[in-house]
C-alpha cells in the first residue's frame, strides 16, 4: 500500500495512520445530542477519547458498546495526547492487559449522569465506565502505565476535556494544524 492509500482524513484535518503510537490518547469532538451535552457541561470542546493500540485498532468505552476492541476512526479526532516519554515495552504490555480485562464492561450512563447532574463525581457503579474513565484506568500507574495522573486521581472524576491536563501526556498534534 503507498503512503497515499495510508492517509486518511477528518473533515478539518488529515491525519496518516503512522503518526500514532501506541499508548496515544485520542481525542474526539462531535456535534451529535450527546456530544453536545458533554461539551456543554464540560466547557470543552471534546467530548470523547479512545487509546490508540496500534495496527489501526484502538480500545475505549463507546455509548451502546461499552469497553471495546475497535477500528481507528478519524471522524471528529480533534487531537491526539502522547505519553511523555512514550510508552516502555513493559508499559505496552501493561496497557494491552488491562485493556484485555475491561474489554465487555459496559458503558456508564449513570455515572456520567452523576459527574453532570449530582456530586461532580461518578462514583457508585465500578461496573461500568464512560470513555475518559475507561483511558485514565487503562493508562494507570496502578495497572503498571505511565499514568495520566497522580496515583490517588480517581477515573470516574474525569471528563474527556481534562485529558489534555495531563502531567504525563503531551498534546502532539490539534485538528488542523500540521
């Protein structure tokens, strides 16, 4: 396949699938009812994040599929968060271990329903998991990761736009610029 054929694009930007790494963390922004809510709540622009695993595949918690295996999408990535310094071996194997162990749990529309509408957080249901909560988890010093945040940083107290604050991931690349 020629470098051509390997570029694909996201109605603001292009983006070419060799430019990830695994352990990316990719962010998304839509205008659909749902990502509308969030970004309004959240006062961000993104609205969803899924980690990128490599050979176009990447692992998040989607609404109406909970934590899955899925097919990179590009539509809406808004931009993309690197481990600084990018993943070990050791730190791989970690995340596609616990990526594996999360894989089936369901999507937590109550809990994100909390986090908007109750106490600011969405603890209660550790059975389920929204898709900032599934790439802090994934990515935790506690599961052998470089970990987003501090090792007492709670999952479910995350949203998607929080992401980019990240201590230990880097912003490589927003929509539309090269």
């Amino acid at each position: 396949m020629n470098g051509a054929a390997r570029l694909l694009r996201s109605p603001r930007a292009a983006w070419a699938v060799e430019e990830f790494l695994p352990g990316d963390v990719l962010l998304y922004s839509a205008n659909d009812v749902f990502s509308l809510v969030i970004k309004f709540k959240t006062w961000s622009e993104i609205c969803h994040c899924e980690v990128y695993l490599g050979l176009g595949r990447s692992g998040a918690s989607r609404p109406g599929d909970g934590v899955g295996t899925f097919d990179l999408r590009l539509d809406g990535l808004w931009g993309v968060l690197r481990p600084d310094p990018p993943l070990t071996d050791e730190q791989f194997g970690a995340l596609v271990v616990a990526h594996r162990d999360l894989v089936g749990t369901p999507y937590d529309y109550l809990g994100l329903l909390r986090v908007f509408y109750g106490s600011g957080r969405g603890e209660g249901d550790s059975g389920r998991m929204w898709c900032s909560e599934y790439a802090v988890d994934v990515t935790s010093l506690k599961r052998g990761g470089p970990g987003m945040f501090a090792s007492t940083w709670r999952s479910d107290w995350t949203a998607p736009g929080m992401l980019p604050a990240s201590p230990r991931y880097r912003l490589i690349r927003k929509e539309g610029t090269v």
